[in-house]
C-alpha cells in the first residue's frame, strides 16, 4: 500500500474531497482510504496506482484543481538518476540548456524531464524525470546531448534509503510497526509531537518533531536524525566490501587518496604494488604467485603471506581492466573528492563495481557458456516490426541471416560470424538480448558492428578474448 499526500486548501468542504475522487477516478485510480489532513488530503491506494498519481496528465489535472501532489522521496528516487564524470563540455552548460539539448536529441523523452540539478564543482548531474521508465531507458541507453553521448555505465539510479520507522511511536530505526513495545492504546502525533491523538486528528499549527525537537514534521527528510541515519547507511554501503573487492577498488586510483586507518598510505601502495606485481609475473609463469608474491613482500618489508590456491590472475585482470573501463574515472578527479556529493557518486560507482563482481563470479561457477551480457549483445528488430511472443533460437537465426533481425556485439572482439557460430551452436546464454528499435536507426546497423566502441586497448581485449574461450 502507498501513501500519498496532496496539498489543497479547503479541504474540510466535502465538495473538494469529491472533487479530488472524481479525478482520481476519472483517471482510473480507486484509492482505498482518503484522509482528510490539516493541509490536505491522504491518499491510500495500491502501489501501481501510485505510480499512476504521478503520471503527468494526472498530475495536471489535479494541479489546474488545485491539488498539488507531493512526491515521496522513494518515488522521487525511482525517477531520478545520477549522471556522473560527465564531460566538462556537457558539464559546462546550464540546466536549461541541458534540458533544451536532451529533448532535442533523445526524442524518447518527449517533455519527460521534471528538474536537472548540476551538483557544484562534481561534474555530476541529477536528472529527474516525469516518470520511472524514462530514469530505466537513461539507465539503459545514456543520454545524447551537445553533440556528445553520456554512456549508460555512467548513469544511475538514485539511491534511496529507507529510515525504519515504527508508525505509532515514530522511533527511528529501532523496531518495525508491528513490535511497537507501547500500549495498544498509545497515541502521539508526528506532526505535532503531543501524546493523545494521532496525525489524523492533529489540529495544531506548529510542527514539532517527536525524534529531534525541532519544528518540522516528525517524518519530515529535514530531521537531523534521518539525515544522520541515511549519510550512515550511505557509508556502510562504501565500506561493505570483501578482500577481493578491496582490491580491485584500490586499483582505481582515486581509493588510494582515502587515508586507511590500519595501515598508511605507504603502506597501502607497497601492499597493493607487491599483489598486482605477483599477479602479472604468474599470468607469465603460472603457479608462482605465491613465491613471487613473499619474494615481494620481504623485499619491501612487509610480512609473509600464505596462498593455500593460486589464483588465475589472467581471469583476475582482465575482471579489473574491465571494471574499471565501466567506472570510466581518471586520476584528474582526485582532486574533487573532498565534495560530499563526489563522495556519493563513489559509493554508487563501487557498489556498480560490486554488482558487477558478484555478477561475474555467479557466472564463473555456473555454465561454461557465454553469457549475451558479457560481449554486450544485443538483436534488433524494427519498431514496425516488432518481437513475435515467441521465437524460438532457429527463427532468431534465420532471421539474422536474412537481415529481418541485426545484432551488434560492443565488449568483445568477437567477429560477427563468430558470434552467430555461437548461437548456432547453443553455446550463447540469450539473456536479455532483444530489443526493439527505431527503423531508421535499425536501417544503420550493419550486424556485428561495434557501435560506439572505447578506442584500442590491446592488452586487456587479448585478455579478456582469451578469458572467453
Ligand atoms: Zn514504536
Ligand atoms: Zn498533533
Ligand atoms: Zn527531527
């Protein structure tokens, strides 16, 4: 069930309580409660028909009614995302500009973009959209503005922590609802923090916050308290992290100017240096990380390590070049990361790179056959086309082969013919692979072409082709 508030004034003439079902109604959402607030109104209802309070038309109407919706932050996060280490070209502009420049580039936005909110001196941009499926297809495509393209592994969801909150003592993160340990017959209100009646009942002016004393609603995102909860959540989530994880974040230059309290800096560098020396020495002679890697350390040192298995360290650093051509960093942004909002968008940047290690590593155990995901491919069909509802791998083929369908291949250096050879042998997992597209665009795809594909790097392409067979 969802929540959701909706200014108005009047609110207590039963005519715009009507008024505001009729609408509602009219654009086919049945809230199963609606509650009568000092300011407004409550709306209960079911979460897809949340969803559809805040579609556009929707939110029209009740505004040229004058009731103004109010987005709850989760919500409001599903529909935003964090562009981050864009280009200064793009970054340089401003937030009208930007705006102007996504609508005229990415017709699929159609005057879907609510707010841009540049963060100061970041090169991260927050884009908010009008709805959740515009946020997912920038998450999945990027963004093309200035003449210039924000690719997609550089664009996230916005995060958005919860603060466990018990809905009648209004404690924060300390127990759920229903283990409440007040009396049943316990009442408080959140928006004037008074014991004996509840928020429905409020008729206070003033708001007073239960948790912190100060004058905002109790679950108001202002109370330092929330504020506290969320910045710690927010590290948690940094600081989670296995060795390995560990690893390959410090292999991203950036992590090293994060000062470690156990060991320094030095230290730290020493460490980090011996372990990847340990790792390219056994890509060339396999079997002597773990001698390699304590001739190392006693060079510098530092104490011995016992290995009980060596690593396959090819595998190892073909998995790290490849993450860190996803964060897409470099060590010119060092300099930034005193900003907090910086600070946000490495937490997001690492847990990507986590997801995407324990994707990786839940492939690694399972089948030997390769994966869509891993070459990025992705078939095509024409919009005016379409995806028959089933298609069985034979058809995906022959349409290939007939041009009906195209596919490109972007992380790999796999030929196209290599790729079809494949499919056509079953050694391809087809995940999420098929995707419709424009036909204009689709009359450009030549099948196999790499589009948008990162300049040479031969090393880890020879890696990563030799990681794949
Ligand atoms: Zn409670
Ligand atoms: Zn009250
Ligand atoms: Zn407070």
């Amino acid at each position: 069930m969802a929540r959701v508030k909706i200014k108005t004034n009047n609110n207590k003439d039963p005519r715009r309580k009507f008024a505001l079902l009729n609408i509602l109604s009219s654009n086919d959402i049945y809230p199963t409660n609606i509650i009568i607030v000092q300011d407004g109104f409550v709306i209960i209802s079911s979460d897809e028909e949340q969803e559809k309070i805040f579609q556009d038309s929707t939110k029209q109407e009740l505004l040229q009614n004058d009731f103004t919706l109010i987005t709850p932050p989760e919500l409001k996060a599903k529909r935003t995302v964090i562009a981050f280490n864009i280009n200064s070209h793009i970054y340089s502009n401003s937030e009208d500009d930007m705006i102007n420049e996504l609508y005229a580039h990415n017709t699929w936005l159609d005057n879907n973009i609510d707010t841009i909110f540049k963060f100061p001196n970041s090169k991260t941009i927050k884009i908010t959209f009008t709805q959740a499926i515009y946020a997912q297809k920038a998450i999945d495509h990027g963004l093309k503005l200035f003449s210039m393209k924000i690719p997609h592994y550089q664009i996230q969801q916005e995060k958005f922590y919860q603060i466990q909150t018990c809905y009648r003592c209004y404690e924060i993160e300390d127990h759920l609802t229903k283990h409440c340990p007040k009396n049943q017959d316990y009442k408080v209100c959140p928006e004037c923090a008074e014991e004996g009646h509840t928020w429905k009942h409020c008729n206070k002016e003033g708001k007073k916050c239960i948790n912190c004393g100060e004058n905002h609603r109790t679950l108001s995102m202002r109370c330092c308290l929330r504020k506290d909860g969320i910045k710690k959540k927010r590290e948690e989530e940094k600081n989670r992290g296995t060795y390995s994880e560990i690893t390959k974040m410090n292999a991203n230059p950036i992590n090293i100017t994060t000062p470690t309290p156990l060991i320094t800096r030095e230290e730290h560098l020493k460490i980090y240096s011996c372990v990847m020396n340990a790792h390219f020495m056994n890509v060339s002679d396999p079997g002597c990380y773990e001698k390699e890697l304590n001739t190392l350390l006693a060079d510098n040192n530092l104490p011995p390590i016992k290995i009980s298995k060596t690593p396959n360290s090819s595998k190892l650093l073909a998995m790290i070049v490849d993450v860190e051509k996803h964060a897409g960093k470099d060590i010119g942004e060092a300099s930034a990361s005193a900003d907090s909002t910086y600070q946000q968008e490495t937490t997001n940047n690492n847990t990507k790179q986590q997801q995407e290690t324990a994707r990786k590593k839940k492939k690694e155990k399972g089948t030997k056959k390769l994966d869509s995901e891993d070459i990025d491919l992705e078939i095509y069909t024409k919009e005016s086309k379409g995806w028959p509802e089933n298609i069985t791998l034979g058809q995906l083929i022959k349409g290939i082969e007939e041009g009906n369908y195209k596919f490109t291949n972007r992380e790999s250096t796999l030929e196209p013919h290599e790729v079809l050879g494949l499919m056509k042998k079953g050694d391809m997992i087809l995940g999420e692979c098929l995707k419709v597209i424009d036909d204009s665009i689709f009359r450009k795809i030549r099948s196999g072409q790499t589009q948008e594909r990162s300049p040479p790097s031969r090393q880890p392409q020879r890696l990563r082709k030799k990681d794949l067979k």
